[in-house]
C-alpha cells in the first residue's frame, strides 16, 4: 500500500505542476515549456477530462475558473488517507 500512497502523492504533484505551468503562456510550440506542458496534459487530461465534462466553469470577472485540478487532489487525498 505504500507505494500506491506515493504514486498518489506523486500524481497530486503532476496536477499541481500542471496547473502552474497553466499560467504561463508559450511562445514557441516546439520549446522545452511547450513540451512539458504537453507531456502533463497527457498524463492528467484522463482525471481532468471527466470531472471537466461534468462540472461547468465557474465565470468571474468575465474569466472562466476551472476547479477540476482542486476537486481532482481533494479525491485523491480522500483515496490516499482510505488506503
């Protein structure tokens, strides 16, 4: 069970860093960001994607807020604390 624990904390970590990495825009798309962007989306759009579909963007200030990346760790940390 411990290294399922890590593999959760390790992913919670990947769509934080992914979320970060959000706030930066790209200049290049064949550039180290734009890679590493890339690389995250493939590695958490099969988590972010479903909870996407389901819960709408919350709209402030003409801005839409997107609360997957945050529901997604609050899951993972129920999970975590569970096993």
């Amino acid at each position: 069970m411990g290294y399922v624990r890590e593999l959760i904390s390790l992913y919670i970590w990947v769509l934080i860093i992914s979320a970060l990495l959000s706030w930066f825009p790209t200049t290049t798309p064949n550039g180290a960001l734009a890679g590493t962007k890339r690389l995250l989306a493939r590695l958490t759009e099969p988590v972010l994607g479903p909870l996407r579909s389901i819960m709408p963007r919350l709209h402030v200030g003409g801005v839409g807020v997107d609360f997957s990346v945050m529901i997604a760790v609050i899951i993972l940390l129920i999970i975590e604390r569970i096993i």
